[in-house]
C-alpha cells in the first residue's frame, strides 16, 4: 500500500488441523497415436480396413492387427458391411466432432493436507511446525472444530482444481499435460493433529498520521471472517488511553523530544515531526535515534545492532574482563508486546551475543511483568512465551513507569526507551515509539531509574524483582510475621 507507514506488526495464531484425505479420481487420458487417430477416423464416418491402412501407409496385416486390438479392447464393431464403427465404449470418449479422445479412467489416491479452520483454505502438505506462541490466538466457531473433517470433505472436493494446480497432491494425478483428473468421491477424512496458522498484521498509518484499513490474507481464500475475528479480539485487548502517564514517564526519564510528535488536537503522530527529528538525528550519528514499532522488528532490531556494534567490538577487543557487566531487558505491561515470532528472533541473539569463544561480553536479563509473586498464571504463559530463554528471564511486579515503557539498558553504554501508547480511537493496537540513545547522561539516568525499581519492593516482603522465571513458585515466600 503507498504512502503508508507500519507502526505496529502483530502474529495472529489462526487454528488449523492437519488431515489424512483418501479419494477416488476420474483422469480424462489421452490415447496412444494409433490408438487415437483411428478412432478419430471412424469418429468422423465408418471406414474398411483398406481404407485406415492406406490412411497411415500400414501393410494389410498392420492394420489387421491394430483394428483387432480396438476390436478386443472393445472400442470397435465390424458392421455386415465391412465397415468399422465405434462403439458405445469408444463413442463415450467424445464429446464433439474432431475432438481429441479422452479415456476416463477411476483410481484412488491420498493426501496428508492442512486446512484453517476459518475459511477452510487448503494450505498445502508442508506448512510450517509453527508453535502457539508469540502471537495473538484466534477463537473461530466451535462447529468449525467439531466437525472438521466433514467440512474438509466438502472443500476438498470445492478446491480440488485449486489444490491440484497448487502442486499440494501427488505428482502420479497427472502423467503429462493431456490429464485431466477430478475428484469422483471422498473415502475419508481423518484428522491428525491440530496446527497454527501464523498471520503476520501490519497496523498501518497514512500521510495525515490517520489509521488505514487492514490488508487481505493472500494465503487464504477469503479475508473477511477473519477479519473479524481479529476485531473481536482487538476489541477485548483494548486499553484506555494512556497519554498522561506517557507524558509522565517522559518527564521521568527527561525525554522532551518524543513527546513533541504527537498533534495536541488529534492524538495522532505527527510524521512532519518525525521526519523532522529523523533529519537532525541523521546528521549526528551518535547520541539519539529515534524509530517507530516494536524494538524486536526487523528494522529497529537492525538499528540497535548498529548502535551496538561499537561496544561489542570494544569489549571483545578489551583485556579487561567484562563479562559481569549487565545487559538487561525489561519488558512493558502491553498486550501486544511479544506477539510476534520476531521477538523469539530477538530474544535468540540477545542471548547469543552475550560471548565469544573466549569471553563473556555482558550477562542478559530479561524482566517479564507479573502482579505478584504468586501470579502463577501470568508465569506459566511466560515460561511457554520464553522457552528456551526461562533461566535468562526473571518474573518482575509490574509497574515502571506505568507499566508503557520498554527498556533495554546495557550498563555504561547504551539505552533503549519504548513507549507503547494506547490511543483509542485513533489507532486498534498500541503504538511503540521510542529511541536509542549511547548518550551517557541519558544511559545513566535511565538506569538508575530501572535499577532503582528493580532492587525495589511493592510492599513488605514484596521485593519487585520474583527471581527466576524458571524457578518462579517452585517455593514459597515466607510469610510476614
């Protein structure tokens, strides 16, 4: 789409079921040469033995032999007269004057394929073993589920054209161009297993900063159900606005430049502003970068690389030990935030930067929000959200800042800030904004607010930072006396 701006990317978990299809085929095949042409011959009007041999230039007892062959095949009748005609098996294999004959023949095949459960949409043989994690789940109707494999059986005959030019079905259907296969019936339909579908949304914004529609499924064979049942499920993550506690964390970490991009009246970012602050960053490499979407993105993952690049090379260079100094993550309280395979992409390099073969670089830590030491339903999604990184992750009692802010702090050197602002009525899902920066006082000042909160309590006994993720509820807290 032109002249839009991707401000948010969202995973959408759609159910499938993968299933074993047997079915039966008709495949309309052609003739061999003489087989056909004689045919042909006496498709168009009877004819003598002489005549087909002076026709193809066959001795007498060539074409003895090859109009026996119809004879037996029973494809051809020897009138009192001499002359051959077709018979009601041949006469069946036309269907005008002239045209090509073609040999229906009845033969069984299978298939292990995947539909959705939405739209029903063949998916083909080899879809990805994807994971339900990192992403939004969506519900579809229960019937859908419940009787699966006979909706599959009615949409495979609906598709089985599509399907079989797909390339999804065996090769054997079709032996060379002339074949025309189509289903005859389903035998069965046995469901396997069932499996996500992984959409992958980009929330988007035009020139004016204004919301655009979403854009279509090209896997699927329609959109629109789906559709809905996102919006059912934006609808129930929404969240109220959040721009005064925004403003506030701001203020907090001494950030006037981001709140300057949003339009006072509208809500909306301003992209004028944006670009604007993009251009002045531009001519100062170091210091501030300021980028739009989650951290984890493709882009913005790429620019925090790049900013990064300088200290890990620095610190592998270095005959200083620096193994020990922290690199830490600290997750919002968002409900899109980690909805998104590119996180697990994320939290993979995170991890495998953290050394060399011959040293240690940092130590990562990764803080995931949870209410309470005994939120053991929050940890366990966690836990399933984190694998394998759980003994990297440690269960953090939201709250910094409100609970909209993001950051990445890699001690002594740089900063990562993302405020994740709720705007409803302007835009479906949050809106990530946030910047790099490898200014000192900023990194400082940043990190003695994280630090703070983290070493932090939320009341007695109830130090903010619950541990390992991996060990969370594994023993109990004592109580208060």
């Amino acid at each position: 789409m032109e002249d839009t701006t991707t401000y948010h990317e969202i995973d959408f978990l759609l159910p499938a079921q993968r299933f074993n299809i047997n079915f039966c085929y008709v495949t309309q095949k052609g003739l061999p040469f003489v087989r056909e042409y004689v045919l042909r011959l006496v498709h168009l009007a009877p004819m003598t033995t002489s005549q087909i041999a002076t026709f193809f230039g066959f001795s007498r007892k060539e074409a003895e032999e090859a109009i026996q062959d119809l004879v037996n095949r029973d494809e051809l009748n020897l009138t009192e007269s001499a002359r051959l005609t077709l018979t009601e098996k041949s006469a069946s294999y036309f269907t005008e004057v002239g045209e090509v004959p073609r040999l229906s023949l009845l033969r069984d095949s299978g298939a292990r394929l995947t539909f959705d459960l939405a739209t029903f949409t063949c998916l083909g043989r080899d879809v990805a073993q994807e994971k339900w994690k990192a992403g939004v789940r969506l519900d579809v109707d229960d019937d859908n589920a419940a009787r699966s494999e006979l909706h599959v059986e009615k949409h495979f005959q609906r598709q089985f054209n599509q399907i079989l030019h797909q390339g999804f079905l065996s090769k054997s259907l079709i032996d060379d161009e002339k074949d025309f296969p189509s289903v005859y019936t389903v035998n069965s339909v046995n469901k396997i297993r069932a499996v996500p579908l992984r959409l992958t949304v980009k929330f988007q914004f035009d020139t004016d900063g204004r919301s655009v529609e979403r854009e279509d499924f090209e896997i699927l064979n329609s959109s629109d159900y789906v559709h809905e049942r996102i919006t059912v499920e934006l609808d129930r993550l929404a969240r109220p606005a959040n721009s005064m506690e925004i403003a506030k964390a701001m203020s907090q970490i001494g950030d006037s430049d981001t709140l300057k991009l949003f339009d006072s009246k509208s809500n909306a970012i301003n992209l004028q502003f944006l670009d604007d602050l993009l251009r002045l960053e531009s001519n100062n490499p170091k210091g501030r970068s300021t980028f739009l979407g989650p951290i984890y993105s493709h882009a913005n993952w790429g620019l925090l690389q790049k900013k990064l690049a300088p200290a890990l090379k620095s610190r592998i260079e270095s005959k200083t030990d620096v193994g020990q100094g922290s690199f830490l993550w600290l997750a919002p309280s968002d409900p899109y935030w980690s909805k998104s395979i590119r996180l697990i992409t994320a939290l993979s390099d995170f991890v495998r930067k953290a050394s060399t073969k011959e040293k240690s670089l940092y130590l990562p830590t990764i803080y995931f929000p949870v209410s309470g030491p005994d939120d053991f339903k929050a940890a366990k999604l966690w836990k399933q959200e984190l694998d394998p990184y759980t003994d990297r992750a440690h269960a953090l009692i939201e709250g910094f800042l409100g609970g909209n802010v993001e950051i990445m702090l890699l001690e002594g050197e740089l900063v990562a800030v993302v405020y994740h602002m709720s705007i409803p009525g302007t835009y479906p899902v949050t809106l990530p904004l946030g910047f790099i920066s490898d200014d000192q006082k900023v990194v400082a000042a940043v990190g003695q607010l994280v630090n703070a909160y983290i070493k932090g309590s939320s009341g007695l006994d109830r130090p903010n930072d619950c541990g390992l993720l991996s060990k969370f509820g594994n023993s109990a807290r004592p109580r208060p006396k």
